[in-house]
C-alpha cells in the first residue's frame, strides 16, 4: 500500500524553510528530501562534493520499482537564489512589513509566497506529492527521482551526478522518459538555450594620477570591450549565428565591465570584464569565441571560462514529446531561452522540460506559486508515473 498521500502545499511549505542559498550548504534540506524518500520505499543514493569554497553540497537520487528499461525519471535542484530585498507579499493589504521573511512560508490569495516556491521546491513538492498516491507494488517499472545541487550557479552538482553516481549510470541504460521539473505553467519544453562565458582581467598598477608611476588597466580593456561590442553586433545581425525555433532567436551576447575605482586621482590597477551568452542547438558559437579569446590573449588579459552548460533538443515530433503533452493536454511542445540541468544529462534520449508555476515568478522579491499550478502539478507528475510505471 502507498503512505497517506501528501499534498504538495504542505511539502513545498517544509521545502521552503530550509535557507538552501546555493552559497550555503543544502545538506540539511537533501537530508530532507532523502527521509520522504525512504518512506515512499526509495533505494537512496547521495553524492557529495565541495565547492569551490569548500561548501559541503549533496545530491540525493532515490529510485523505486523493478529493473526494467522504459520507467520515469525526474529532476529537480534543492538550491535557490538570494532573497535580499524580499518584501514577498507586501504589495497586498493583507501582509505586512513584518511578513517579509523569505524562507517562512506565507499563503495569500491562492498563492504560497516564499524563495524557491516557484524555482523549484514546487516542482519538487508535486513529484513527491505524486509518489506518495502511488503504492509500491503497483508499480512495474522504475521511478528515479534526482534532486541536484549548485543548479543555479554553474550546475556542478549536475555534472557530479554524470560523473560519479550508479543511479545516474542505470537510468542511461534505461532510458525512460525524463523530465526535469523547472517552471513551464506545465507547457511542454522540448528545447532550450545554454549558456556560456567567460571574465577578463587586465592588471595595472596603482599610482597617483599625477606621476607616470602608474599604470592604467582600463588601457588593455578599452580594446577588448570594443572587441565585445563588435561580436554583439555581429550576433545580432548574422542569420548563420540564430536560430528562428528561440524568440529571441539570437545568442543575447551580454558583457560589461567594472575598475572598481574609488578616485579620479588613483590610476585603476585592475579592471574587469565579462561576457555571457546562450549557445543554441546546431548553431556554432567557435568562430566567436576564437576571436574574442584571441583578441584577449593578444592584449594580455587573464581569462577564466564560467561554467556553463549546453543547450537542450529533442525533437517535437518524437514519440517521448507527444507521450508528454498527452500527459499535460497540450496540443504541441515548445522552446524557452533559459537553460536547466537538462543540458547536462546529454546522454539521456528522452529529456522534456515540464513544471508548475511560472518562470516569470522565479528568482523575484515576492516569489510565489499558485496553489492551482501545485494541484495541476501533481495531477500531470501522478498521470506520468501511472502511464510509464504501473
């Protein structure tokens, strides 16, 4: 028999206190998200790692069901973004100032206001809300559920599932239907946009402007920001860099630039840029980034990559695609510009971007999911389970 089914609203409003900032740990919260697991009758698997920091992060895959190739396997990620500045629902006439907490959960309006409600604890919610109205024993397939870590910051903890998890190893073997759960109000995504970059440094010397003691940095980056603006310009203008299934259908090349200088009368002895864009599938970003890292290394500028991740296609006509929007009861799937652990799981055939909420909603100072997208959320996630598990 299944444990009493959860509701999504109660587990989003656990999910929500934990203060998992992706510059914190988010040990405590996958702790969390492993106990519901075992009780649902997961095999659980962790995966830790330290950051660049030394920060400890942690990976939790749980699966349930036979061996069997096919089933269902889910995403999401247990990091959110700051929450400086948040006033959450402090617009309405019902909340006050003192109501401006982002990790105490707060229903207004239909809505559950708190950071990560709509990316991506929601999502989450609906899958283990989902589970739990599955028994065990009906199931003749496996269902995997993997909860990442750093998605929001480079997804590392993506790349250290592909790199050194078993559960990860059999779900490419097994190739079921996955779906990673960022906000889409349940649209079906069958593509989406990476994103890439890199910083530059150039390093002068601190003088008193006066003197010929100094050296100015912003002498070497003048001409690399020209050299970044020519790139742009060339991006937005040259059809064989675009790509027309993406609105914007153009890499939205994006860079800018800082000295940090505190006084006219100091010669800057650092100064800083940066570029990011979001390569697309079959479109070949090389020729750009072998001119602007040409250009950077002829000036003498320190170079360092972010750590990025590739674009996502499957194709809109394939059999995983419209299985999905039968599930959903959307007539066809579609592209979005921003980018999700999905690029990272390159090796899994059947990838589709479905979840609650709007990604409008994501990463702002009131952020909220309604609780009609919680409900519909789980409704869809326990249709997916049934019609490939049971």
């Amino acid at each position: 028999m299944a444990v009493s089914a959860w509701t999504a609203e109660e587990l989003l409003e656990s999910l929500i206190r934990f203060p998992s900032v992706s510059d914190t740990s988010n040990a405590e919260v996958s702790q969390w998200v492993a106990g519901r697991l075992n009780e649902l009758g997961f095999q659980l698997e962790q995966v830790e790692y330290d950051d660049e920091a030394g920060v400890r992060k942690v990976n939790v895959l749980g699966r349930r069901g036979p061996a069997t190739a096919g089933g269902l396997a889910y995403f999401a990620h247990t990091d959110v973004v700051p929450a400086d500045g948040w006033r959450g629902p402090l617009d309405d006439d019902a909340a006050t100032a003192a109501d401006a907490q982002p990790f105490v959960p707060q229903r207004h309006q239909q809505r559950l206001y708190g950071r990560g409600s709509c990316d991506m604890k929601g999502s989450l919610a609906c899958m283990l809300a989902a589970a739990s109205r599955v028994a065990v024993e009906d199931q003749t397939g496996p269902l995997t559920i993997v909860c990442t870590a750093d998605e929001e910051v480079g997804f590392e903890g993506a790349r250290t599932v592909v790199q050194r998890s078993q559960m990860y190893r059999q779900l490419v073997a097994e190739q079921p239907i996955s779906i990673i759960g960022e906000p889409t109000q349940l649209r079906v995504v069958h593509a989406h946009k990476g994103i890439a970059g890199y910083s530059f440094t150039s390093h002068g010397r601190a003088a008193h402007s006066s003197s010929r003691e100094g050296l100015n940095a912003n002498l070497a980056m003048v001409p690399m920001l020209v050299e970044l603006k020519r790139l742009y310009e060339r991006s937005e203008s040259d059809e064989s860099l675009q790509h027309t299934a993406f609105d914007p259908p153009t890499l939205t090349w994006n860079f800018g630039v800082s000295d940090q200088a505190t006084a006219v009368n100091i010669t800057p002895a650092i100064s800083r840029a940066w570029v990011c864009y979001r390569p697309m599938p079959g479109i070949d970003c090389q020729p750009l980034e072998a001119e602007m890292l040409s250009c950077a290394e002829s000036l003498g500028l320190t170079v360092k990559p972010f750590a990025g991740g590739p674009p996502l296609w499957v194709d809109p006509d394939s059999d995983c695609i419209r299985q999905v929007c039968r599930w959903a009861g959307r007539q066809r799937a579609e592209t979005v510009c921003y980018g999700t652990d999905g690029g990272q799981f390159g090796e899994l055939q059947q990838l589709v971007v479905i979840g609650p909420g709007d990604i409008a909603q994501a990463h702002t100072d009131d952020e909220w999911i309604s609780l009609s997208q919680l409900q519909a959320g789980s409704d869809v996630y326990e249709t997916a389970i049934r019609d490939r598990c049971c």
